[in-house]
C-alpha cells in the first residue's frame, strides 16, 4: 500500500505537464477501487522491479492508461517501463498498450 501512496503523491505533485495528460489522484483511486486499472502496488507485486523504484506515473497514451516506471539498477543506471494499468502487461513500445 505504501507504493500506490507513493504514486498517488507523485501523481499529484506534477503539476508543470498538462492536466488531460496526468489523471487527478481523486480519478486514479476511483478506476484502482473500481478494478477498472490494478494498482501499482500489484504491479510491482507480480513482476518486482529489477532495482530500485524512482518514479512512477500513471499516463495517457493514445487512450490507453499506463504506468510510467523509472528505476535505477545495481550498476547504477537509470532504466525507463511502460506498463498497461488494466491488464499490468509490460510494454515495449507505450502507444501500442491496448492492442
């Protein structure tokens, strides 16, 4: 629960990008509570980040929802993953999540 808290902060925090592109946390917990989108802490859960979380985003892409990822690994490089909110499918390419 501390990670979907985690995001939930971070999502409310940015406020410098466009409003239709980033969900309002009020609307994030709404589609987690409804099951229309798992949340990140599921996620994580099923598939564990291979190092250490950053950031996390949730994003409109083509109108699909996804998880934006950035984590930093044992070598200490900066790693970047887009997964599907609804189905937690990890994508290589984020403008083809609901296909």
């Amino acid at each position: 629960m501390k990670t979907l808290w985690l995001f939930l902060a971070l999502a409310a925090g940015t406020t410098e990008l466009s409003a239709s592109e980033y969900p309002p946390p009020e609307q994030i917990r709404a589609w987690v509570s409804q099951g229309e989108i798992l949340p990140l802490e599921q996620i994580l859960a099923a598939q564990p980040l291979p190092g250490q979380l950053l950031d996390a985003e949730l994003e409109w892409e083509d109108d699909c929802l996804v998880y934006e990822l950035k984590w930093i690994d044992s070598s200490g490089r900066r790693h970047k993953q887009y997964v599907n909110a609804r189905d937690g499918h990890w994508l290589d390419d984020p403008e083809h999540s609901c296909e």
